[in-house]
C-alpha cells in the first residue's frame, strides 16, 4: 500500500514535533516547512531530522507554498506555522498578521494550484473568543479577540472556511485551547514558570517575576492536541472543533501546581501589584508581580466544551492538569541538571 504523505508548517514547534512523532508511528512520509536562519537547527524535531524531509519556505511566500506542495504532494497539510506568542503581536502587528492571517490564504492558493485533494488542518486558537461572550466556548460562540493575533487568527479561521465552501476542499479548523508540554517555548507563561521553579529548587535563582495572576486558562497537553487534529482529516467530511479540557484554572493556581511538584508551598501576601508569593517553609519570596508581563487587552477567562470532539472524532483526553505540570517541572529540572536541552 502506498505511505501516505503529509506537509507540517510549523513543523519545529510544539505541536509540529508532536505531530511529526505521531505521523511517523502512522507510518506516513512526513515533509516539514522551516524557515531558512543563519545558523541551521531543526529544534524540536532535532531528534528526527533523519526521518524528516525539510523543505525551505515561509508562510509569507506564497512561491515557497507552491514549491513544497508541488515537492510533497501532501494528503493531508497540516498549518501550525505562525507568530504564535500573543504578546509579541502588539509589538509586531503586521508581520503577526502577514503570517497569522494572509499566511492561510497563501497556504489555501498553494494548494489549490497544485494538490487541491489534500485535506487541510488550520491551527485555529481560543484566542478568537477573547472577551468571550458565552461560557463555555464552543463552535459556535461568537468571536471577539483582543489582541492582534486572536484578530489575524479570526481571518485564518474564517478564509479556511471560505474555501471550504468555495472550492469545495477538504479544510478544517481545530479551535484548540493552550496546550503546553516540556517543549514548550520558554516566554510562554507555563514554562517560564516550571523553568523558573526548576531553578528555584535547584538554586539558581531566587524568584520569578509574573503578570496577571488572574486570567484562567483551559490547559491541556499537547500530546494530546495532535491527535485531534490528525483525527479532524480522517473524517468522511471536514468542519470544525474545539478542543480543550474542559476545566479552568488561573495563573496563580498553575504556580501554585508548579512549586508545589518541588515541594515549595506557596503563601500569597499583599495585593495587586505588590502582591508576592511567599516560600510558607522559609519566608523567602519566590514569585513578585512585573507590570511589564501586563497586557495591553486581556483574555481573562477561557473554558472550552469538546463535547463535539469527544462524540464525533472519539477524541479523548489522556493527561491530566497534575500530570502536565510534574511533567514539565521534571523536566525542567533534567535539563538543568544535565546541563542541555
Ligand atoms: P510554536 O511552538 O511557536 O511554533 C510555531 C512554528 O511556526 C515554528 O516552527 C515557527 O518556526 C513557525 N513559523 C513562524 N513564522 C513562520 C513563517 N513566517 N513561515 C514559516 N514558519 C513560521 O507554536 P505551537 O505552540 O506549536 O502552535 C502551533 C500552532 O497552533 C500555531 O499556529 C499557534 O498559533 C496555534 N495554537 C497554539 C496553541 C497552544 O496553546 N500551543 C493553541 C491554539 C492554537 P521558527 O522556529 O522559524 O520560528
Ligand atoms: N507569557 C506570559 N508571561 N504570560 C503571563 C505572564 C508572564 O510573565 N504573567 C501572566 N501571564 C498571563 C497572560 O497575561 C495570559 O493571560 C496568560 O498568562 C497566558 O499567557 P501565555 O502563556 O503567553 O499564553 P496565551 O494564552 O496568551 O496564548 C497561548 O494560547 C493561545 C490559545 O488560547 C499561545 O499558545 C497562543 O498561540 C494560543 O493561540
């Protein structure tokens, strides 16, 4: 029987290399877009760069696009590639949008022009709810972002559709809430504090400096995520889907988890801006608030219903919050010893 063959963008992030790993056990040929950087490094999939082939191109080129479309003659296409650190979309609004947004239309055309069978998976985000207007979130709350990349995200979200509808293509939009994982990066807010914590308890640092302490999250493990998002391009047709854990949590509640895995109990003093968290064992203040890490608009509460995805996609989810927190703090705690990542 003939391997399947699939094109990841995105291919060296998070849930590329998760994906990656789970195309590869399915027995597909798996291509990887990467970006082209002065210094060659394949990073989370530097452990199956033999079993990878890489192609050069950029969400921005639409002629890279055609180019590893025309290479690859992908089944499936899996778009993960963007500027996916919310924070840095207020500072980079249209690159954020060029990549986040036009990108899709670029990623669509290519596909369109030379493989317009492929099924398409979009890398759509609970950022699109925003100020939520419905609790939970599910496909069919209305958006309403607040920050330029839930905004470029809203377009990718809905020029998948577009296609979808226009020309008939198998295209679809997974709506997935924050998923993280030990390869997470390191400015998004669960692993700046798992590392934090690692080099806390190992005494290398003295605390970690947070924002808003408040907002919730629906956070899940990314493991998990790729397969829904492999399952969404297995059905007989293609649509969208949240999926999430269901369950919410704050930031301070995740610190909370994340000293807890190395033993430190944490005693919250103060308020706002002077609120600290303290070492209950010790005294000693692990954890102080930066307005820098502030932002602009915030997204202050995210829940999402799977309920589509667990009836129709058989979607599960198999590691739990406690789970993923020790993971990552474990983790964190191995590189650091071992002195590499
Ligand atoms: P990530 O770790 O930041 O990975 C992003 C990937 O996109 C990297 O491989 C990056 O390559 C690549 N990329 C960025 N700009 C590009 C461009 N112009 N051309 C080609 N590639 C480019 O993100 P992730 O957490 O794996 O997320 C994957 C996707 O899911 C993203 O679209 C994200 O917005 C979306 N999403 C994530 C979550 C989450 O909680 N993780 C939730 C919902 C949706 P470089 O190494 O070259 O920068
Ligand atoms: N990054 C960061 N750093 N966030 C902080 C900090 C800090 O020091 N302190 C508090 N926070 C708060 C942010 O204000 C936000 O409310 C929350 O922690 C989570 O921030 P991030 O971890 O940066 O993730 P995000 O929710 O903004 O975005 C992630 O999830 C989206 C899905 O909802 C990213 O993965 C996006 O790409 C993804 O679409």
């Amino acid at each position: 029987m003939l391997r399947k063959k699939a094109l990841i963008t995105g291919i060296n992030g998070q849930d590329g290399s998760y994906l990656a790993e789970l195309l590869l056990d399915k027995g597909y040929d798996v291509y990887g877009l990467m970006r082209r950087k002065s210094k060659l490094e394949y990073g989370n999939v530097t452990h199956l760069k033999d079993k990878i082939k890489f192609i050069y191109g950029d969400m921005t080129d639409l002629v890279s696009l055609i180019n590893a479309v025309r290479i690859a003659m992908p089944d499936e296409v899996y778009n993960l590639a963007a500027q996916s650190f919310v924070g840095t979309s207020w500072d980079q609004p249209i690159a954020t949008a060029e990549i986040d947004g036009l990108g899709v239309t670029n990623m669509l055309e290519a596909l369109k022009i030379a493989a317009p069978l492929a099924r398409f998976y979009q890398a759509s985000t609970s950022e699109m709810f925003g100020l939520v207007q419905e609790i939970p979130q599910k496909e069919t709350t209305p958006f309403y972002p607040r920050s330029p990349y839930g905004v470029a995200k809203v377009y990718g979200h809905w020029i998948t559709k577009n296609y979808r509808e226009s020309y008939d293509m198998f295209a679809c939009s997974g709506i997935l809430f924050n998923h993280e994982s030990e390869r997470r990066g390191e400015e998004f807010v669960t692993r700046k504090i798992t590392m934090a914590v690692a080099k806390i308890a190992l005494g290398l640092q003295d605390h970690v400096e947070l924002g808003n302490l408040d907002a919730k999250r629906d956070w899940g493990h990314a493991k998990d995520y790729v397969k829904a998002m492999w399952l969404m391009l297995q059905q007989e047709k293609p649509d969208d889907y949240v999926i999430a854990t269901g369950e919410t949590r704050t930031v301070r509640e995740f610190a909370e988890a994340a000293f807890a895995a190395v033993d430190i109990q944490l005693e919250w003093k103060g308020q706002g801006v002077e609120e600290v968290g303290i070492d209950k064992n010790t005294g000693k203040v692990v954890l102080k608030i930066n307005p820098e890490f502030f932002r602009p608009a915030e997204v202050e509460l995210l829940i999402g219903c799977p309920d589509k995805a667990k009836k129709q996609l058989g979607w599960k989810l198999e590691i739990p919050f406690k789970e993923l927190v020790e993971r990552m703090v474990k983790n964190d705690l191995r590189i650091l010893k071992e002195g590499n990542k």
